[in-house]
C-alpha cells in the first residue's frame, strides 16, 4: 500500500509478505523516507526500527 500525490511517493507505506503478514512499514515525505521505518520477520516480529530524515538513515532504535 502506498500514496502518491503529484507522481512522488508521500504518506504511509505498508509491503506484505506473500502470507499477508506486514513485511515493513514507515511513511514518505515529497519521495523520501521521513519517519521511523518497522521491519518485521516472516512470523510478524519486528526485527528491526530504523529514523529516517530525508532518505537518510538518522539512527537505529531499540526493538521494543
């Protein structure tokens, strides 16, 4: 699932594994990754959360 506005990516973003269960999810700003990124494993535990500002990475956070 993802938004668009004007041809650039912007708004939530949320990929699914085959099985259906949410691969990651996090949210673009104007194209780029803006915000904190969830990553899951294949059984729907995060496995990892990344910060993103401007499509960089800011910092890895704790799992929990």
């Amino acid at each position: 699932e993802m938004h668009y506005d004007k041809g650039l990516r912007h708004g939530p973003n949320i990929t699914y594994f085959e099985s259906g269960k949410i691969r990651y999810s996090g949210f673009y700003k104007n194209d780029q990754q803006d915000s904190i990124w969830v990553y899951y494993d294949t059984l729907g535990k995060v496995a990892e959360k990344v910060l993103f500002k401007n499509d960089k990475i800011v910092k890895k956070l704790p799992r929990n």
